[in-house]
C-alpha cells in the first residue's frame, strides 16, 4: 500500500511522490489525512528554506504540520485512549502532533501531513476531536494552540498585578492578521482583554480579526508607523500603550514598532519569526526605559491542543471558526494554495487529500 505526499524537490518547485507504507508495529496507526493546513512556515519552506540563521535546508522536505485525520488501521498494542483518556477506536476524527507523552522511539515516516495518509505511533500526543466540532474548525487547532500558548507567555505567576502582564481587562495588541493572528484574537476575548487591536492585511483578513472581536483594526499598507502609535495610544489611558504586544507578523521591523508602542512595564511577546527572516537594528536602551519584558514562543504547549478543541467545542456558537478557511485545495494543487497563501489572496487555505 502507498500514499502519495507532497516534497519539496528545491527552492520553489514541490513534486507528489508515491511513498511505502510502513508495515505497522503493534503500539501504532495509520490515519487517512482528511484536511491539513496551510501554515506560513510551509511558504516559507518552498521559498525561503532556511529555517534558522546559519541552517540549510536538505531534500526532499515534507510539508504540512496541521492535520485532522481519521484512524484507519491501529495495531494490537496501540492505545485504546487519546492523551486525555478519551476512547479512540478505528473510523475516530483525531488530531495529533508527533512529539511523545511516553517514550520516544523510532516511528516509520510517510511524510508531511500534505499526504494521503500517516503513519501516527501509539506514543504521540493524539486528540479525538469531538464529533460537534466541524473538520473545518478542528484544522484549525494548531493555530488556536499557537495563540493560546503565546499569550500565555504575557501571564506571568503574580506578575498581572504588579507589571502590564495579560490579564482581565488589559489592552492587547496583535501585529499581524493571518490564522494565528485571528486565533490570537478570539485568546485575548476569551481571557477578558478589554481593548483588541490587530495590525495587520489585507481587507479580508482584518474583517475575519473583526468578527472575532477587535476592537480596532489597521491596515499597515494604508497607515505609516507613527499613524499607527497614535491611533493606538489613543485608545489607552492617559496615551501610554498597551499593556501587551504580540509580534505575529513574522517580520523584523514589526518587533521593533512592538518596542515602540508597548508601554512602560509592559510585555511584548515575539511569536512569528519561525523561520529566519533577516535581523534589524534596535536600540537597547528601549528596553531599560521602557521596563519592559520580552518573552519567545518557540514550542508547543501539547495541552493547549486539548484546550484548542474544548473551546471549539464550547465556544463554536459565539466565534465564526469554521469560516476561517476559506479555499481548499487537492493534493494535486498543492503550489496553487501555497502561492494563494503567500500572496494574502486567503484567509485560511487548506488541503484536502
């Protein structure tokens, strides 16, 4: 049995291959791709493929890193529960991420989650996704994990009463539009913000940051940097900032202007550079007159996948999640919804094996 799966053959030009699946050990599962997303770091690894400063991309690479799926096949060993404890059983909805909650081994590859199927050891943090809770919508937890661990990152233990830590009734603002910018809005309503700014573009994404609850959105393409400090030091007492930035542009000269609007004592938390997209300068002295604290989001919080779906579950009637993807692609057309993506024509694209 094959499954074909997408490769990145060289900068820019991708391939679908038809790849063995492994025989399966005792502990594991296969999963039949249902839908995957398509994630700023996959146009990165097509176009721009060095992941990390001095890092050089080899290949093939595989893409794709947000799946929902469906269970196949599971071994005789295989667990008979999800990493919460909740049945799972062959014809289940899951998600899952291939890092263990026991001990690591050795796990067969297929490829990327742009594929037909995967090969899923017994031994990864794995979800079932409720059956209330719409593929479109379950895609989505990867993002939603992305912004509800990032802004974590702003609570700090005893910190919200004493420094601008996140907190009730804090002004936040997010740099940048894209999916996990979006989740990072419905985070923020969700953890009593009481004012929600999103920089960011185009149109059609700042309207998705809308519906979801900002407060105020601009458009970075229309407006300079000053314009855009004044307009949200207005909406702050006495013109001081928001108590809490959050860079998930994934551009250099967003974090500076993140230094820049934060206010004294405040938090600014860096999420979107998971690739490398070049430096800039600063001038450190910010950084002292400001008081400020800056945290990095640089790994995933497995239990905020869990709690990426509860809120779906619970909050599926108050936020519009499953209009965030709004193009989905075949296999086959897997550089078209990678372009449509790097070019801001999308909210959310997906593929759709």
């Amino acid at each position: 049995m094959k499954s074909k799966v997408v490769v990145v053959t060289e900068p820019g030009k991708l391939d679908i291959i038809e790849r063995e699946i492994p025989q399966l050990q005792p502990e594991d599962m296969l999963v039949k791709i249902d839908m995957s997303g398509v994630c700023g770091t996959d146009i990165h690894e097509v176009y721009h493929p060095q992941p990390y400063s001095g890092s050089q991309r080899s290949y093939p690479a595989f893409l794709g890193h947000e799946p929902v799926g469906t269970i196949v096949e599971m071994g005789d060993k295989a667990p008979k529960t999800d990493s919460d404890g909740t049945p799972i059983k062959v014809g289940d909805r899951i998600i899952y991420v291939g890092i263990g909650r026991t001990t690591r081994r050795h796990i067969p590859s297929i490829g990327g989650a742009f594929a037909e199927y995967a090969y899923v050891g017994g031994d990864f943090t794995i979800y079932k996704v409720p059956p209330s809770i719409p593929m479109e919508t379950a895609v989505l937890a990867e993002p939603f994990e992305n912004g509800l661990r990032g802004l974590g990152r702003a609570f700090q233990p005893g910190l919200p009463y004493s420094l601008n830590c996140m907190g009730p009734g804090k002004i936040v603002v997010i740099q940048g539009s894209g999916c996990i910018g979006i989740m990072t809005v419905a985070a923020a309503k969700l953890c009593g913000a009481y004012k929600i700014i999103v920089i960011g573009a185009p149109e059609n994404r700042l309207e998705m940051c809308r519906k979801f609850g900002a407060d105020l959105t601009i458009n970075f393409m229309e407006t300079t940097e000053e314009e855009r400090a004044e307009m949200i030091k207005s909406l702050t007492p006495r013109g001081v900032g928001p108590d809490i930035v959050m860079e998930i542009a994934g551009a250099p000269e967003a974090f500076r202007e993140a230094l820049n609007l934060v206010c004294r004592g405040g938090t600014v938390v860096e999420v979107g550079h998971f690739t490398y997209r070049g430096t800039i300068e600063i001038n450190p002295e910010i950084l002292i007159r400001k008081d400020m604290q800056i945290f990095g989001h640089g790994g995933f919080s497995l239990s905020d996948f869990r709690n990426a779906l509860r809120l779906f579950e619970a909050y599926g009637d108050q936020f519009p999640f499953h209009q965030v993807v709004t193009d989905k692609f075949p296999l086959e057309q897997t550089m078209d919804a990678i372009n449509l993506s790097r070019e801001e024509g999308c909210v959310k694209a997906v593929i759709v094996p």
